[in-house]
C-alpha cells in the first residue's frame, strides 16, 4: 500500500481531484487530502465545497510514496503559491518519490524544472510552462517518478496509470473492471 499526499485549494478542479483519489482508494492506497488554504474546507472550480482531511500545516508529508496536484484555475496558481507544498514538492523530487500532475497542474512541475528532458503532457495552452519537457498530446504520460496527465476527461486514466504504480498492473486491471471502465488500455 502506497502513501498518497493529494493537495486541494480553493480552485482545484473537483473532479480532476476526486477521481483520481477514488481510483487510488479503490485500490488500496492510503490517500491524504492536504488543503493549502488555511483550513480543511475548500472551494473548488466549481464552487462545490469539500473537506480535506488535513490542513497543510497540520500534515507531515515527509512519508508519500506519490504527490498528486490536481489542475484547475485558480487552484494551480493558489498551489503553486504556496511555500510549503513547493518545498515538500522538491525534497520529494530529492528523494526520488512519484510525483503526479493533471491539466495545469504540470506547469508547477515545469516551473520547478522537474519535467526537464521528460516526456510530459499539460491542458493546452501551458505547454510554454513545462520548462524543458518533450511536450506531448498524449492523455496521460509517465516519464520515470513524474506522471503528468492533460486534462479532465483523463482523470480516470490517471488514477489507473497511478496505481498501476503504486500497486500493480493486476490491481489496475481489476479496479478498471470494477468501476466499468474500460477504455483504458493496458
């Protein structure tokens, strides 16, 4: 079982967010949502208010196993502006854990120059924001410990891209089955 940091601000994209954690709990991960507004409530894109399980500063995210920054506007730019997420982003770079990204979301990984030389892939329009990276249309995109994913409509991909990772190829499969979705090529 992997630990998992999934971090929320006001703005995130709410399903790029949940789907992904719902993939990861289905398969037996230990998923955390960190909020880095302040508090545990959040207000996402969409004006729909969800609860985190921790607040930043009440959380020790020193033990992921996988960072997971859903996109959304504002929300990147509000996670992006948060010190201590970024630091906690490049001691885990450091340290050589998974780090995962969706829609704009990768452009934090651009800026932090995680993604140069790596293949990566963004929601169009912040392609200029990965620094370095062999840009890519594809859906959903591992380049060694980095996963970045180019929207929405791939969250589901995402999560099984993830915990194929994390788990197995074997468990991907059979939340895949699980959940009716089976446009996910193995």
């Amino acid at each position: 079982m992997g630990k998992v940091y999934a971090f929320v601000a006001d703005g995130s994209e709410e399903v790029e967010l949940l789907a992904v954690v719902d993939v990861l709990k289905r398969g037996g991960q230990d998923v955390t949502l960190v909020s880095v507004t302040g508090k545990r409530e959040v207000v996402t894109a969409h004006k729909i208010t969800i609860q985190a399980d921790l607040e930043f500063s009440e959380a020790d995210v020193r033990d992921g196993d996988l960072y997971f920054l859903p996109g959304g506007m504002p929300g990147t730019r509000n996670l992006e502006a948060h010190s201590g997420l970024i630091e906690a982003l490049k001691t885990a770079y450091a340290q050589k854990k998974r780090i995962a990204a969706i829609c704009a979301a990768p452009s934090i990984l651009g800026k932090l120059g995680f993604l140069e030389g790596k293949e990566a892939t963004c929601f169009p329009g912040f392609e200029s924001e990965l620094k370095g990276a062999l840009y890519t249309r594809k859906g959903v995109v591992t380049d060694g410990l980095i996963t970045t994913a180019r929207g929405l409509g791939y969250a589901l991909d995402l999560g099984i891209e993830l915990l194929k990772y994390l788990s197995d190829e074997t468990n991907a499969m059979e939340i895949r089955e699980a959940i009716q979705y089976d446009q996910v090529p193995m």
